[in-house]
C-alpha cells in the first residue's frame, strides 16, 4: 500500500504541514500485545501534498502487523519521502506507556528550511 499526493499549487513557497495521527495501532512482534500510540508527521512540501485518505488507509493497515515501534516510524518516513518527495519531513511516534515504559521515536529527512 503506498500513499497518495495531490498536487502542491504553493510549491514556490515553504510551507509546514502538520498531521496527526491520534489513534495509531499496531502490534508487539515479540508480545503480540497491541501498541496504541499518536503518530505525528511534519512535512515542507514540494511539488506533492499528502494525500489525507490514502494516510488514513496506510496507517489502518498497521493494525494487524506485528512490527516494532520504532520500525513503525522509519517505515512512514521512509514511505512519505518516496510518494511525496517533500523538502523536509520528521515522523514521531508517541507510544502509550506499556510495561511501565513510554517510548518516542522521532525520525527525520533533510533540514527544515522554516527553521531559523
């Protein structure tokens, strides 16, 4: 499953994007246990946006796939950059506490040209 674009009609201009992802789940390769967590993706697009469906369908396919959290992040980064070539991107997983441990996992491509 790949994610799909829109066209970008403010290319010339750097921009952010926020998204986020308030009920992300998958699942502990080790445990089989389900991992709830808050997925957010920072992007500066180029000539593409994300489109919000096909994310929305690619995060859902998560929910059956064993896969470790931090797998998880890099695979959306991983995904993003390819479909949509953005300027810059930063994916963050905010995993629920489990087995007393929180996890964050932040992961990213490129410089953002917004920051100063």
């Amino acid at each position: 499953m790949t994610i799909e674009t829109l066209p970008n009609k403010h290319r010339k201009r750097d921009y952010e994007v926020e998204l986020e992802a308030l009920e992300f789940t998958s699942l502990c390769p080790l445990t089989g246990a389900p991992d709830f967590g808050t997925l957010t993706i920072r992007y500066v697009p180029g000539e593409a946006l994300v489109e919000l469906k096909s994310l929305r369908d690619y995060l859902t396919s998560f929910r059956q796939r064993q896969i470790l959290q931090e797998e998880v992040v890099n695979e959306l980064l991983d995904e993003i950059v390819s479909s949509a070539a953005p300027r810059f991107c930063e994916v963050e997983g905010y995993f629920n506490v489990r087995g007393g441990i929180e996890t964050r996992v932040r992961a990213r491509m490129g410089e953002n040209p917004l920051d100063d």
